[in-house]
C-alpha cells in the first residue's frame, strides 16, 4: 500500500537505502534510538515505528483467481475465523491502539460479511482499507466502500497490458480489473496500483506508470516478486537480480519526479525491511511479522491487548530477510554472471 509512514512515500536517495555490505555503517548518527539485529547490520528507524499502528489483515485465503505467483499459498488447510472472532480481533485491535486495518485475503470482497466487519471497524474508530484484485468491485460495492469511508484500495496489477498481465493472472482477468478500478474512482475512493515486479514484467516499468496515469489513480506502488507460495514453482530467472534492480529503482525514481501520480516503493523492493512494523494477521488469526512471512508469533485472541505491542516488539528485528531481497539488492560475486538478454527498460 506503499511505503509505511513516517518513511517517506517515495524513492529513498543513495544515501537513505539501508546497506547490507558488512562493512558499510551509516556515516551519521540520527537523533533517534537505534535498533539493531545481531544478524545484520542496524540502519536508522524513526523511533515513531516502533509501535505499529496499522496492520494487514488476510481475512479468507479463498481467491477468485489463480495467479502464478501468488503468496498466500501454504501446504495445510486454513479455516477463516467466524463472524463473531473476526469482530473479536478488531476490538482486540482497537485496543492495542491500532488505527488502520487494511483488509486482504485471497481476495476479501469473497468474504459475505466483509462489509460487517468494515462497519464493525468503523464504530470502534478504526480506519480501513482493501487489497483486492478488483474483479469484483462493481458500482454497489464501491457505493458501499465509500460509504464506509474506506480510505485506501490497493489493487494489483502484475502486467501493463492485456496480454501480460492475463499471463500471471487468468484469461479475461485485466479489463475486468480496469472495470473496478474506474467503479472505485467514480466512487471516490482513492486507488493505489500495487505492482510486483520480476523478470517478465520488468520491460513494463514505465508503462505501468503511463496505465496509472490514464486511469486516473492516485499512487502506484512496485515491489519485487520473491520465491514465496506459489510463485516458488517459478524458475529462478523469474527474480530480480542486482544489476536489474539497480536500473528499475533508478527508472522508477526518475519517473517519479516528474509523473502525474505518485510513484513509490514498498520495502520488498528498496530493502527496508518493516518487519513486525507493518504486522500480518492469518485469516484463522495468527500474527506474524508482514505478509511475507509465515513465522507465527502469537495467535491475537489468546494474547491480552496488553502483552501484544510487547510481544511485536520483543519479536521484532529491523533488518531481517523475510522477503528474500538479499538475493537481488546484493552485487552478485565476481563469477556470478547474470543474464539480461532481452531485458531492455527503455
């Protein structure tokens, strides 16, 4: 949904990117605490993070879809939390002091009670947001989103084109995307593009941002694809590399200088790990660290409201590997020889 606030929405200059060389340090101390890892070494975070805020909910794994390279895929049955636990888990919430809960899935808008749940947040003070594909957000869904006064939708797109995207995603599955992402519009909801970028898509990068234009939305958001859930069963050349990496964040931060929409990163692509920052519920209501991670900390209705933000934070790291970024962010060894051919970003 872009990058989490206070760090900024936007391309981080050289000398802000967090560096994963051993021997490379920070120059200057920041006038904030410094967390460190044992495993890594520590870059600067605004001492206003270390208490979350906002969290990523995936409230069904059930999905409309079947896409390549989708994460939320694990190897043993999940049953979603009911009704009356799912509103048990939004007090739990608002009472640990949460103020955003952006609701994912699978994708949500399957979940028949979706909507009491969005209404339950909004009587406990609670802000909401959605990540969805977009496939079935029609003129009542997004008049009832609204009314809602939903606050963010991220919707994904994997390809700037028909062709590209029904690829990843289903036969059909782009114009029906387009068609939710103009009801959300014309619903005044603000919309967030949320693109995963790999090897097959890489060529795309600046039309992805012409799309958003277009279309009128209000962010784009890139992050990379990493060899999690389905997208596993991917080849290897599927995965950024550092030199590609590098020369997508440079296109990116120089089109977003000057595009008609914003143009950001999210952690899992410029390398700032926010884990247990940005925490992930399961939709049978496990915490882990973010979406990306399957490493279960607790389960939120056994934990009092009092022991959770202690517990996010006993458990939190502020550098840690969860997306696998490391295999890309990182200059490849001398006789590593990766190869480009046909990768051009112009």
């Amino acid at each position: 949904m872009g990058a989490p606030r206070p760090w900024p929405t936007r391309w981080p200059e050289p000398s802000e990117r967090p560096s994963f060389e051993p021997d490379e340090e920070p120059s200057e101390k920041p006038d904030y605490d410094v967390e460190e890892s044992p495993d890594e070494p520590p870059y600067w975070l605004p001492e206003e993070r270390l208490v979350p805020y906002s969290v990523t909910w995936g409230v069904t794994p059930t999905c409309n879809l079947h896409c390549t390279t989708c994460y939320d895929v694990v190897n043993y049955k999940r049953e979603s939390l009911n009704t009356e636990e799912a509103k048990a888990v939004i007090d739990r919430l608002a009472d640990v002091g949460i103020s955003l809960i952006v609701f994912a899935g699978g994708e949500p808008l399957v979940r028949k009670d979706l909507f009491d749940l969005l209404a339950h947040c909004r009587t406990r003070n609670i802000r909401i947001g959605l990540r969805s594909n977009g496939i079935l957000i029609t003129t009542a869904v997004a008049d009832q989103l609204a009314e809602l006064q939903l606050a963010v939708a991220g919707v994904s797109l994997d390809g700037a084109t028909e062709q590209s995207h029904n690829l990843i995603r289903g036969s059909g599955s782009f114009q029906r995307t387009i068609v939710g992402i103009n009801e959300l519009l014309a619903a005044n909801i603000r919309v967030n593009i949320e693109v995963v970028l790999s090897r097959r898509n890489a060529h795309e990068c600046l039309e992805f941002v012409r799309l958003a234009e277009n279309l009128g939305v209000q962010e784009i958001n890139f992050s990379a694809l990493t060899n999690q859930g389905r997208a596993q069963e991917l080849m290897s050349q599927d995965v950024l590399d550092h030199d590609l990496w590098l020369e997508l964040t440079a296109k990116l931060y120089q089109v977003s200088l000057t595009s008609k929409v914003a143009v950001s990163p999210s952690c899992a692509l410029t390398g700032a790990c926010w884990s247990c920052v940005e925490p992930n519920i399961t939709c049978d209501g496990w915490v882990t660290p973010c979406y990306l991670s399957k490493r279960k900390l607790f389960h939120i209705l056994d934990t009092p409201a009092a022991k959770i933000k202690a517990l996010l934070q006993e458990n939190r790291h502020s550098t840690l590997n969860i997306c696998g970024r490391e295999r890309w962010i990182k200059r490849p060894a001398k006789n590593d020889s990766s190869d480009l051919t046909g990768l051009s970003l112009h």
